[in-house]
C-alpha cells in the first residue's frame, strides 16, 4: 500500500539500518506536486542513477495530449527538459517505490504535453523532451523524446491510372500516398475488397507502395483503390478501373480442298483458339486461301458462242460511255464560253452598283453602259459599305447588335447602335498587343463594342455574363472600344490551395487601364450555395504579369476600394472601376459549404445497335458551362433524356457515385463490371474539369424493345443522394439539343446607347436630381433602395457622388431582360416623387 506524504520528503536511512530498510521496502514516498529529492543510503551513494524506462516518441492526434513516464534507480531527483527549457516543476507526477530485487530506490517522474505548447514552435524545430537524473555521484540524460502532432494530407500525391491489359500480361498501378505524420501504411483493394498478396500470389506490392499483377486473369478486372491510413485517418485514391482482355487466335488451317469447276481449290481456318473475349481484337488475316488448279487437276471446260458474245458486248459499252463523255465536255464547254461572254459585257465590273432588276445590254447596245444608273427609282434601301456583288468575303451575319460605328474621318457618331464589323477580325487585332497575349480567339463566346458617354451593354448569349457600362461612366469626349470573353478554365489555371474551389466562369473585359468615371457592373453566374456563413468567398484578378491577386474578400468590402460584389442567390454582380480579368474562388468554412451541381442526362438521337449508351455529366451550376456542353453534344448528335436537375455538393471529401437501377430484366441488362460508377472529389471540386460526366452502357435483348425505364441515383458516399426517374422511348427523338435550351438569349450581344437601357436618358437625370438630395421624411434615395431591398448596401451607396444613379444601374443590370418599368414607376408612386409619371410617357414622346 503506497505511503504518501507531503512535498520534499526525505527518506533518511543509517547503513547501519540495513535491516530497517528492508523492512520498509514494500513502501512507497510519492511527491505530487514537485520534484523529488531523496538521500540515498551511503552504500548506494557511489552509484550512478540508470534509467529503467527512458520518455519514448509520441504523436499528437487531435486535441489529446500525451503523457511522457521516465524511470530511474538510484536517483534523487529527476527532472524533464523540452526544447532546452525545464519543464516547470508543479508539472512534474513523481512517484518513488523501491526495487524489491536490489533494494535500491526507484524514482518515476511523467509529464504532460498538449497540442498548444508543440504548435508554439511549430516549423522552426522539432519538439523534444528529455529526463535528467540526479545521484550523489552525478547526473545521467536520457534520450530524447519527440512529440509530433499526427496528420494525413487529403490528396494523394499519385492515384492509380485505369488499364486496359492483355491476357497474361503484367500490370503495374502506382500509388503514392499522401503526406503524413506518422508516415501512412498503404493497402489495395479491389471491388472494395481486401487484396492480401499471402492469399493471392498473384498480386504483389512494392516497397514504395505500388500494385503489380505479375499475370492477368480474367478475374482480375475490377475497381482496384490504393488506401492510405494513420491513427488520424484513412483515405481512398481515385478508383482505377483494370479491364484484362483476350486477343482472337486462329486455329489451324483445313486441309486443302478439291479442284472445282473454276480451277480453284480452297483451305479455311476460325478466330477461336482462343476466340476475342472482354472487348480484344478480331485476329489479323485472311479467314480463307484460295488456289488455282494445275492443268492436269482442273476440270475441262470448252470455251464456246457465250464468251465471244460476252467479249463484243463489253467493248460495246466501253464505246457508248466514251461517246456520251464526249458530248458532256463539249456541252459544258459552251455553256461556259457563253457564260464568260455576258460577264465581259456586263457594267457590274465598270460602274459599280447597279439596281438588281437590271440586266446587262448585249454589245449592240454597249452606249448604255455610260449612263448613270438612277439611285432614286429604287424601291430598296442599302445600309452600309458598297461592295462588288461576287465580293463576299467580308460579309458575317450580325451577332454582336447595336454598336457605335467610328467614321474614317475620326469622329464618331451613332448611327442607331449598329455596327458592321466582323467579330474575328476585332479578336485577332487585340491579340496582337502585349496585354491581350491571354484573350482567346473565340468568337463565339466574345463579344465587343464601341461606346462614349451614353454607355451600353455588352451580353454573351446564353452565358449569364453581361457587362453594363452606366451613362457617364465614360468621360465625355472619349470613346473606348470594349469586349467581354469568358476564359476557358483549361487554358488559364488559378491557383486554388487548400479546401479551396472556383465559384464562377473566368470573365475578361478590357481593354484594361481604360479611364472610368463611375463603376461598371460584369454579371456572371456562381455555383456556391449562396451561404456566406458556409463560405469565404474571394474576388480574384489577373495581373499584367499574369498572377492571380485577392482584391476582395465577400462580407467585408470596404468602399475606398475600387470592387464591390453582390451575391445573389444564382449571380454575382461585382462593381468594377477597373476592367480586367476575374474570377470568383470560394474556400469552405466547415463541411456544410456546398457547390450546386447541374446533372444533364444525354443518349445518342438515333441507335441501331443492341448497345444504348447514357451519358451523366456532373458540372458546375453555370449557363456557360451549360452552354458548351449542349454545343458539344449537338455535335455528337446527342439528345436530353431528362430536365436537368441540381444536386447539392458538400465539401466532405467523399466521392460522388452514380448508379442505374430498376430496369426490366426480359428486355435490358447493364455492361459495367461495378455496381456503380464513382467521381473522384477533387475532380469535382476544383471545378477545373470541363465535360465532367459517367457513361453508362445498356444492352437491350432485342432490336425491337424501344421503351426504356430505370431509376438513376446520385449520391455523396455517406450523404445525401438523389434519385430520378427515368421513362423514354429510345427511337423517338423528342427532345432535340437545339431546341429551347440554345435559344434561351437571343438578344443583341452589345447595345450602345438609350437602347441598352429600359429607363430613359434624361428620365433618369431628373429621379436622380429628385431622390439624392436627402429628405427629412426619408423620402430619398434610402427609401428607393429599401423598397428594391437593397439596403444592406446602404454605406455603398452613400459613398458615391449619386446614390440613386447606382441604385439604377443596379437595377438595370438585374432586370434587364425580365424587368417591368411600370413597377418601377409604381416604387417611385409610393415614395411620393411625381416624375413616376413620366414612366407612362412613350418612346416617340421622350
């Protein structure tokens, strides 16, 4: 039973009290708040303190702290040392009992280490502790203990790569697991089962973690996953998919058989030793070889009327076909001499334009050709540059609307908000400077203009991305030449770290370094849940050296900045008094954040094969991302099976799996080995992945079954999911790419001027002059912005010279296309400002 008594006791013992102290042997002197310090007996005083347990490493999972023990005879005190500091000593447990075997004293000390006092010198050196004992003689150290706070990064810094193998052939798959401390143990399975190569000679695993098949077997295909765990976590690789196949084999050669009647004689041989298995090559070769006959062994046959006749009818024919060429190319001939003549005699090529109802004058009459033609008898108009009528190469059909028109004598003038230019012509001169190295020469997903101080619009179709240049945003006088292209996220990578992932299209506008007066506002789609309370949001922006720099952090603007955001439930409009590239990056706050995730489902229009194919594409909930990838598949000739439908991605880690289910059995069947099929989350989350999708391959049992029903499920491994239905008729093309989902925007791409705006020029001059001068009734600019409910950017607003005109512009951005005027006129009725009326006045009277 162990004795406890206060601090510092000292057990005294006599040498001559041998006796005695074996006596008290079975006793134990504990000092629990400081360090001991004993008096050894004078036969033991000579010795040096021993350890018996020296403190050992230690690794820090979580928030648990560990216990170091150390343990010494003789010893008079003991004390630990971490990091060249003594631990202090009301931290020190001593307990003291005695050897029974030597009668010698022995002295245990233990300690505590928390995460805090590691993190404290955490990235200059390693945390260490060490035990120093004290005899009469001297003091002995122990060894060091190190203690390190345990991790296990997500991402593996290799994943295993899908192989499609022969029969017999050897197969490596590589894994390279991630960071950890301590180190992570590595094991394979396959199918989600256990690979144990003492089981299974078959498979072996290097030193650096790697699998090896030494030989394929048709078993072995599957879904091999490399697993990397410590005692803080377990993570799972990318899935990579082993399909072993069978090449075909020819079997021997048949004997040779006998001479036909057409001298001939034949030996065949077959494609099954062995046959072509698990999507393997057909064999390489001739099935069949045939022979002529010797003299002696082909049967006689006498020649006879038939084949001279056959002979004189085929020359015959070869005659006639010549003939006919012959006239063909005489005919054409003419015609085209005929052809040439009227061009030469026409005045297109010496007067220029003349009115389509004309027709050229033979050469009789060739004192026709002086006269003038009389451009006031026409009943058509003509806009824009003359042009010779076989000149068209310079034409383009209009996609980019109502622009300012520069005339060659360098003013400018509008002329209706149109302009005749062509769009890759414009892309391919900006890309010729310096800073457009970048801009890429899509003219599809580009849109420009030319604008002064009336402002405009600039929208790429079907997108969400607009730019809304405000009235007197441009200085007056200048005129700036602007386009807005969204980037493709393959060509131009940010740098994402950590839990972070891209929010929004990567959207250029420039040129950049242009003078502004008033801010811009660039709407642009997100796919972030919209939670600011789930996300740190960022606005990024390239710099003319190409880096990426935070210029925002969302929830925390400050209006001496040149960017503002709102965040809006789908859309982002951002506030910009510079133009430039930018990019929205979200980087989660706990594992409540989620992206939202837009499946579409595709098959092929038209099949006549027994294999139907289903394509999931799981992509970011944009319209541009939306856009391309119905673009690509008009192209494959696919079409929408299903609505598209929004799935919730949490930031978990875990993968996101999908699966076909319920189909008839007497009429369908699935080919995939597995019973799903897995997106890896990375792949997911950082958005960088374009066309992002799984394909699934049915079989029907017959070329007659057309009718296709099934339930596809999506779920997040241990979360939530998604299940749709799914009913069609597979010969039927109901639904064609092209069709509404294309046709969506088919608004001008660039408007200059009042057309680009649903509030009149000087209608707006007098609201603002009405509602920025402050009111003591509060009937000013703050009301119009709290009946809009915009008023959690109240300080924004007072911060410009015109809080009303933002306020407008804001509003013109956000209802541009779906917007009512009159509800408008009706929030201004309400404020009490007579100008509301002014709403009901029409264009002609404005």
């Amino acid at each position: 039973m162990p004795l406890r008594v206060g601090p510092f006791v000292r057990c005294r013992l006599g040498a001559t009290l041998l006796a005695l102290w074996l006596v008290f042997a079975g006793f134990t002197c504990t000092g629990s708040e400081h360090a001991a310090t004993a008096t050894l007996p004078a036969s033991f005083s000579d010795l040096l303190p021993h350890f018996l347990v020296e403190p050992e490493d230690e690794f820090i999972v979580k928030n648990k702290p560990v216990t170091l023990s150390c343990r010494s005879t003789p010893a008079t005190q003991i004390y630990f040392k971490c990091n060249g500091e003594w631990v202090h000593q009301d931290d020190h447990l001593i307990e003291r009992t005695i050897d029974p075997a030597t009668a010698l004293p022995v002295m245990q000390v233990t300690i505590d280490i928390t995460r805090q006092q590691v993190e404290k010198i955490f990235g200059l050196d390693e945390y260490w502790c060490q035990c120093v004992a004290w005899s009469t003689t001297g003091t002995q150290k122990s060894q060091k203990a190190y203690i390190r706070i345990a991790y296990l990064r997500k991402n593996f810094e290799e994943e295993p790569q899908g192989k499609e193998v022969a029969l017999d052939q050897e197969v490596l798959l590589r894994c390279h697991p991630p960071e950890g401390v301590p180190q992570a143990e590595v094991e394979w399975q396959r199918n989600e089962d256990v690979i144990d190569p003492a089981s299974d000679p078959n498979f072996f695993i290097t030193a650096d973690h790697n699998l090896v098949i030494k030989k394929a077997r048709l078993a072995d295909t599957g879904n091999y996953t490399c697993v990397a765990k410590n005692i803080v976590a377990r993570r799972k690789s990318t899935s990579a998919t082993v399909l072993v196949y069978v090449d075909g084999g020819w079997s021997e050669w048949s004997k040779w058989s006998a001479c036909g009647a057409d001298c001939s004689t034949w030996r065949s041989r077959e494609c099954t030793q062995p046959s072509p298995g698990t999507g393997g090559k057909d064999c390489q070769g001739l099935d069949l070889q045939s022979l002529n006959c010797t003299s002696e062994q082909c049967p006689q046959t006498v020649g006879g009327a038939e084949d001279v006749a056959l002979y004189v009818g085929m020359v015959a024919v070869a005659l006639c076909l010549t003939l006919l060429l012959i006239v063909v190319v005489l005919v054409y001939r003419r015609k085209k001499e005929g052809l040439d003549a009227d061009v030469t005699d026409s005045s297109i090529l010496t007067t220029g334009f003349q009115p389509m109802g004309i027709k050229p004058s033979k050469p009789e009459n060739s004192h026709l050709l002086t006269i003038q033609p009389d451009l006031t008898t026409t009943t058509t108009s003509y806009q824009g540059t003359l042009r010779s009528r076989h000149d068209t190469t310079g034409k383009f059909s209009m996609t980019n609307g109502p622009l300012l028109d520069p005339l060659p004598n360098g003013s400018h003038t509008m002329h209706n908000g149109k302009l005749n230019s062509d769009p890759a012509e414009f892309v391919s001169r900006l890309s010729t400077q310096s800073y457009f190295k970048t801009l890429p020469r899509d003219v599809a997903n580009t849109s420009y203009g030319t604008f002064n101080f009336l402002g405009g619009r600039l929208t790429i179709p079907n997108t969400g991305i607009s730019l809304l240049i405000p009235p007197e945003a441009i200085p007056r006088g200048k005129i700036y030449e602007i386009y807005l292209t969204v980037q493709r996220k393959e060509d131009l990578r940010l740098p994402l770290a950590g839990c972070q992932t891209l929010l929004s299209p990567v959207v250029s506008c420039g040129p950049p370094g242009v003078v502004l007066s008033r801010p811009v506002i660039l709407s642009m789609d997100h796919c972030s849940d919209a939670c600011l309370d789930n996300w740190a949001v960022r606005l990024k922006k390239q710099n003319y050296e190409g880096t990426w720099e935070d210029v925002l952090l969302m929830g925390e603007e400050l209006v001496s900045e040149p960017y503002y955001c709102q965040l809006e439930a789908e859309t982002c409009r951002l506030f910009s008094e510079q133009l430039g590239t930018f990019a929205l990056v979200g980087e989660s706050l706990h594992m409540g954040a989620a992206k939202r995730l837009r499946l579409v489902l595709f098959s092929d229009a038209y099949c006549s094969t027994l294999e139907y194919n289903i394509r999931v594409y799981c992509m970011d909930d944009t319209q541009d991302v939306f856009k391309e990838v119905m673009q690509m598949e008009r192209q494959l000739g696919g079409r929408l099976i299903d609505e598209p439908h929004v799935l919730l991605f949490k930031d978990s880690y875990h993968n996101l799996r999908l699966s076909i289910h319920d189909m008839p059995q007497a009429h369908w069947r699935s080919k995939l080995l597995a019973g799903y099929q897995e997106i890896p989350f990375y792949h997911i989350w950082n958005g960088s992945q374009r066309y992002l999708h799984c394909t699934f391959t049915l079989e029907r049992l017959s070329l007659s079954t057309c009718e296709l029903t099934c339930q596809l499920c999506v779920w997040q491994v241990e979360g939530e999911g998604q299940s749709f239905g799914l009913d069609f008729n597979i010969a039927k093309d109901t639904r064609a790419v092209d069709s509404e989902f294309l046709l969506m925007d088919s608004n001008a791409t660039a408007l200059a001027g009042p057309s680009a705006f649903q509030i009149p020029y000087l209608i707006r001059q007098k609201i603002c002059g009405s509602l920025d001068a402050p009111c003591p009734n509060g009937a000013d600019w703050r009301m119009l912005a709290q009946r809009l409910k915009l008023e959690r950017h109240m300080i924004f607003f007072a911060s410009k010279a015109s809080p009303t005109s933002v306020i407008l512009d804001l509003w013109e951005a956000q209802h541009f296309h779906s917007g009512n005027i009159n509800q408008l006129a009706t929030v201004m009725a309400d404020i009490g400002k007579q100008e509301a009326m002014i709403f009901l006045v029409s264009d002609g009277e404005c």
